[in-house]
C-alpha cells in the first residue's frame, strides 16, 4: 500500500507512560538487524535501554490513521546547547515511504525557530544515516559502533520591525 504523507495523514501526539511497552517492542524489530550485524542484540537490553531512558514528557507518539506507526523523543540537550533527538522508530511497514522525512522535516523546523542545533547518535552502517545526513546532519565523532552527528539551526532571513505609524 503506497501511503501519501500530507499533514491529514499522519499526527505527532504526546507520550503517555503507558506507551513504553508498545515502543520498547517497536525499537527491538527496527533495531535488531542493525544490532545483531554489529554483535551486539540482545532481546532484552534492546527493550529495557528504552525502558530505562523513556520519557514521555520529550516523546512524541507518531501515529498513521489513528494507529502507531512510530516514535521519536526530542529533549534538551545535557549541556543546555540545544536538542538531542532518540528514538525515532518507525514501524518497518512504513518505512521508505517519506514518512520519516516529513517527520523529521517537522522536528527540525520547530528547532530551526527556536534556534536550537539538533545532535543525534546513529549505529555504524544504518539506512537512518542517510536519512540524517540529507536533513543537514554532519558527523562530529564516530567510534566502530556509534556515529555522533549535529545539524545547526539554520538562519532565518527576518524582516526588520517596522516602527508604528506616526512616530
């Protein structure tokens, strides 16, 4: 089935606490070729790293026709120098699709008003990369597991205030 992504079609809503096991599922099946090619799935650690890290006040639930067809977390950043965004799942059935690029394109626009840089971990050799890279992200370290990328935000071109009439 070839789905168009408009904004009808699919919605961002808030995590809720009682999402973690739908999600923790949803990350061991997006996750685990990646992992088990890099030696390092393990069917219960894939689930309870997200466990342990979820927060839903930072995650956005991304649903297709009302059912979860992803996720993605968006927090401030640990130094206080913009956001790191995790999590971004999206339901294998939906992938390749432009969903995850419209999706995307959405955080980086909210990020881009607040003119906060984006920085993001990605495993060595997955798809997401390139996902990444075409939405402006560039490496900033990288060991044989992980790639470390940031995207700053970009500058919007303001108009000049304009001073009130008769001053």
């Amino acid at each position: 089935m070839d789905f168009v992504y408009g904004e009808t079609d699919w919605s961002l809503r808030p995590g809720r606490a009682e999402d973690v096991e739908a999600i923790a599922d949803l990350r061991a099946e997006v996750m685990r070729e990646d992992l088990v090619r890099l030696g390092r799935y393990d069917e219960h650690r894939v689930r309870q790293r997200l466990r342990d890290g979820f927060s839903p006040a930072h995650t956005s639930v991304i649903e297709l026709d009302g059912a979860l067809a992803g996720c993605v977390t968006m927090r401030p950043s640990g130094d206080g120098e913009g956001l790191y965004l995790e999590h971004f799942y999206l339901d294998p059935a939906v992938q390749g699709r432009g969903l995850g690029t419209t999706v995307l394109r959405e955080l980086l626009d909210r990020a881009d008003e607040a003119g906060a840089p984006v920085r993001l971990q990605v495993l060595q050799g997955s798809a997401a990369r390139g996902l990444y890279e075409r939405a402006g992200f560039a490496v900033e370290a990288e060991d044989p597991v992980d790639v470390w990328m940031v995207r700053e935000a970009a500058r919007t071109v303001r108009s000049p205030r304009r001073p009130a009439a008769g001053r």
